[in-house]
C-alpha cells in the first residue's frame, strides 16, 4: 500500500516523500483513512509503530482546506503526559507544514518553565499539543480556549492514569464541545482507557497492531573490536576477504551514508545509499539497484532501513549502532528471514562498548567480541 492510497494530498504526499517514508506503518495504513472519514478512534499501538505520522497527516491535510479565523480559539488539542512527547510530536508536525497550502501555527506548551512566552504565543495556534496541567492554567490565564475544538487526540492514554492526571483531564473534558472528533492512542487497553472512552461518549472505531516480533535466535551474531581510525579500513577488509556478495550497512546519518559510500566506491565496492536527504526516486533507484541489478552494498539510516523488505538477505552489518536495543533488533531482523541463513556482523570502537553491553542485555543475547589488532589493513 502506497501513501497516495490512504486519500492524503500532494501536499502532503511531498512532506511524506522528503522526510524519506517509503510506505506506510500498519497503524497508518488503517487509522489514516478513519480518521480523515472523522470518525473517532481508539488505536492500540506501541511507541515506535508510527502513530504520531498517522494523526499528523490527516490533521493536517483537513486543517490546510478550512478557512479559520485568527483568535485565541485552537482548532485541534493535543493532549500528551509529558513534555518530551509534546516536544516532539509539535517537530513531527513542523516537518510536514512545508508544502502545505497555508501556514497552519503549531505550539506545545508543558509545565516546569515559565508560562508567560506561552500565553504570548498562543495567539493564532490552530494546533495545541499540551500536558493537562500547563493547559489548565493558560486556560484559567485566558490565554486559550478549547470550547470550539473540532478535533480531541489523546496520545498515550495509558500514561496519562500512570501519571495522575485523572483529575485534570476531567476538568478539561468539561471545557470542550460535545460534538468534536476524538482519537485516542494508547500502548495497553486498561479498565482506565476504557473509562476515559466512556466519560467522552463515544464509541470508536477500535485499531490495535499487534507488536512485531523478530526471531534473531537463529541469526549469527559477530562484533568485531578496531581502534577508530581503522573503522574504515577494516569494513573493507572484512566485505573483501570474507567475499560478502550483498550486504546492508547500518548508519546512524545521512552525512555518514553518503562518506562510506563513497570511500566504498574508491575501493571498487559497488555500493548505493538509501536515506530521507535522496528524492523519492532515487531512493527506489538505488534500491532497485541494490535488489537487481548488481549493487553490492546497500547503506541506509534506521527512518529508511524500517521500511527495507528486500528477499534472501545474508548479510546486516552495524557500521555505527543504532540508539536503541530495539532498533538493533529490528536491523539485524532483516537477514535471516524465512528460515534463511543471517550473519549480523557490528563493528565497535571503544566509545560503543558499553552502548553494545546495554544492547546484548535486552536482547537476552551475548555476542562474542572479536580482537582486530593483528589484522593487516594495509592497502584497504
């Protein structure tokens, strides 16, 4: 399924294709289409199953048709529990404003720093991500209002009864319409989400994506230990000597992509790179040419490498570890597949040791760490 599919814009579409999606998540593909329908819906999915895209991209696309009238007055509350979540679901929105047909003002407004440049700014916001308490208090300031708000999205409604915030969220249930669509998003159903359905009236179109399970169990894990400066040099060596045919390369940038390939290229390694800086079409280009016809090397970032499915894959390496135990996870899942034979391969420095201790104790799995320093890179 295509992003085109799910009934979105091209204005949309072009904020999809620059920030590199190649199609969407499952959560996109079934909660994109409901929510643009404005029906309400409660969506069952874990952090990382690109729910905050999924709400983003209909919000938007509707607010870019409607004629709205500059006030004090937000269109759309967001509700979050922390400030981290409302920080970046607000730069989630910002990336997709570019190529829209008006300016659409976004704000995330959080507790623990001073409310006064809030109330300032909220003057024209049509989208307010929020934590109740700071909301309550720029709405007891008349700074806003959500007595007109056309649409109600709640993200990890779990979290907000972890968090106690029970009490203010019913105060701010109180202050809006009646008639409003409302989205919730939640990691678990709990007798306390399914109360909070109950106290909004509503009756939802209900989404639940099950978690992706990897099985890495039958996948060779090798980590190989190099002083920084022979990173490089030793990733040659190891493609060369050991006769890799096709491999993924993780990295952590696309500045990083586009360097090791180049020093690949200089080394007589066919090698193509893959990441959200490449037009739509180059990307597919590359990828088609890392699948087909010959490429033996395909570098890719983990916004890109999530949305890889590329059959008989035998090799994975990690040039440069990911952030989290679970993207690592979900990059070595690629080869393997199918029963198949999988070596995931992760070349260290000294810096990524401990990073790399934290990743094997998640993932329940120690990997041997091999010695470098007798290698001759000479010549690589």
């Amino acid at each position: 399924m295509s992003f085109e599919s799910l009934g979105l814009s091209h204005n949309i579409i072009r904020s999809v294709n620059k920030l590199g999606y190649l199609k969407p998540f499952p959560i996109q593909e079934q909660a994109v289409p409901v929510i643009l329908e404005g029906k309400d819906l409660m969506g069952i999915a874990k952090t990382g199953s690109g729910k905050t895209a999924c709400f983003v991209m209909p919000v938007l696309e509707k607010l870019q048709n409607a004629d709205v009238k500059k006030d004090r007055n937000v269109q759309v509350l967001i509700l979050v529990p922390t400030r981290e979540l409302a920080i970046q679901i607000d730069e989630v929105f910002r990336a997709f404003t570019d190529n829209l047909k008006r300016e659409i003002r976004t704000m995330a407004v959080y507790g623990g720093v001073s409310i006064n440049p809030q109330m300032k700014g909220m003057f024209g916001v049509e989208v307010l991500i929020a934590t109740p308490g700071r909301l309550l208090d720029l709405i007891e300031h008349k700074a806003v209002s959500i007595s007109g708000i056309r649409q109600l999205i709640i993200d990890e409604a779990d979290k907000m009864f972890h968090l106690g915030f029970e009490e203010e969220m019913n105060k701010l249930f109180g202050l809006m319409p009646v008639m409003k669509q409302t989205i919730l998003f939640s990691a678990t159903l709990n007798d306390k989400v399914a109360e909070m359905k109950e106290r909004l009236s509503i009756n939802p179109v209900m989404i639940e994506i099950k978690k992706e399970e990897v099985e890495i169990d039958h996948i060779e894990q090798v980590a190989y230990h190099v002083a920084p400066e022979n990173k490089g040099p030793f990733l040659r060596y190891l493609i060369k000597e050991k006769k890799v045919e096709k491999a993924l390369i993780f990295v952590s940038s696309t500045k990083s992509a586009d360097n090791l390939v180049e020093k690949l290229k200089k080394n007589k390694i066919k090698a193509v790179a893959i990441h959200s800086q490449k037009s739509q079409g180059a990307r597919r280009n590359n990828l088609e040419e890392f699948k087909v016809n010959g490429a033996q090397i395909l570098v890719a970032t983990d916004l890109i490498g999530r949305g890889i499915h590329i059959d008989s894959l035998p090799c994975v390496i990690n040039y440069e570890l990911p952030r989290s135990p679970l993207d690592y996870i979900h990059r070595i899942g690629r080869t393997g597949r199918a029963n198949e034979k999988g070596t995931a391969i992760s070349i260290l420095t000294d810096a990524e040791l401990q990073h790399f201790r934290v990743i094997q104790k998640k993932m329940g799995k120690k990997v041997t760490l091999q010695r470098t320093e007798g290698i001759d890179l000479h010549g690589y």
